[in-house]
C-alpha cells in the first residue's frame, strides 16, 4: 500500500465523518420545524375522519374544516379559560 492510498483513504473517512456530524447539527438545529411538521401531519390526520362525516351530510370540506378546527380550539383547555393555565401578570 503506497502512502498516497493511505492519505486518500483517511481523507474519505475524515470527510465521512465531518458530513456525518454536520448533517447531526443541521437536523439537531431543525428540529422544532421536524415536530412541527410531524404535529400537522398528526393533527390532519385526526381531522380527516370528522371532516370526511361532513362532507358525507353534504358540509362542504373547506366548511366541516372550519367547523372541525373551531370545535377542537373550543375543547382545547390551553386555547379557552381555563383555571389551570397560568396568566401573566401586567
């Protein structure tokens, strides 16, 4: 094995290695757009179900959508008055 090979060889594994890290970092950086991303993804799909019974009863989807999103920010306990959420002080 000549010494060339060798420093071409560490070269690719060093560069192997720094891509590896830097694509952890990236991801590492990125990761509340990642969960938010995911939360949509969940969130539509809960919703398809109750939007899909609308459009069954002849609700348009755009509408059971708007339906569907006002009932659950109305059941949401962080999103009306709850006594267990906690008010900032002025």
């Amino acid at each position: 094995m000549h010494v060339g090979e060798t420093a071409r060889k560490a070269a690719v594994g060093a560069l192997v290695v720094v891509g590896v890290v830097a694509l952890a970092l990236a991801l590492w950086k990125l990761r509340l757009v990642i969960a938010l991303l995911f939360a949509g993804f969940i969130l539509s799909a809960a919703m398809r179900p109750s939007i899909e019974a609308l459009h069954r009863h002849r609700v348009p989807r755009p509408l059971g959508w708007f339906f569907t999103t006002r009932c659950s920010r109305c059941w949401s306990p962080s999103c009306c008055g709850s006594p267990f959420r906690v008010r900032s002080i002025r």
